[in-house]
C-alpha cells in the first residue's frame, strides 16, 4: 500500500497482487490517477510502500533493493530511458528487448 499524507490522505495503490513469469511482457493500464506510476515506481524500488509488502523476483523490494534492481534490470539515471521520436515496438528493439 502506497499512502500520500498532505493536508488529507490519499491511498494511491491498495491490495494489488501481480505475477508476470520470466519471459512475459505485461501492460499496466488505468484511469489518470490509479497509482500505475506509483506502483512501477515501488516495484522498481524508486518509492517505498506506506504498509505491506513488496516482493520481486523473491527478494523484498525495500530491504534487498539491489538484488531487486539487478533482477529486473533497472537503471537509474537522470536521463530519458525511452526515446520519444521512436514508436514503442522501436524502442522495445533499439533496447533489445524485442526482435520484432
């Protein structure tokens, strides 16, 4: 669970269970405002979970972030990952994550 505190509180992701297998690919889809970012951002250990928790790869998400990283081949960097003149299925190939 994943809770902003401002002036109220605001629950941005609750109760989600996810498995995608090695070799899967996965889309994520929602409304503006459904806490997909939010999630991303805790699977790729960029942002901690108010409550609960988090497991990648079979490794817990806050305390063995490292391990988690290198599971899931994140990097980060103050950069753009995704370059916004090419499609989606051309950046997908120019990372090398797809052939087709």
């Amino acid at each position: 669970m994943r809770v902003y505190r401002t002036t109220s509180e605001t629950v941005a992701v609750n109760g989600v269970s996810l498995h995608v297998y090695q070799g899967e690919i996965f889309g994520l889809l929602g409304p503006n405002g459904a806490g997909k970012t939010t999630f991303i951002k805790m699977l790729s250990t960029l942002m901690i979970p108010t409550s609960g928790s988090l497991t990648v790869c079979g490794y817990n998400a806050v305390t063995q972030d490292q391990q988690v990283r290198q599971c899931i081949g994140v990097v980060l960097a103050n950069r753009r990952s995704l370059y916004w003149k090419l499609s989606a299925v051309e950046n997908m190939q120019f990372l090398g994550l797809c052939t087709a």
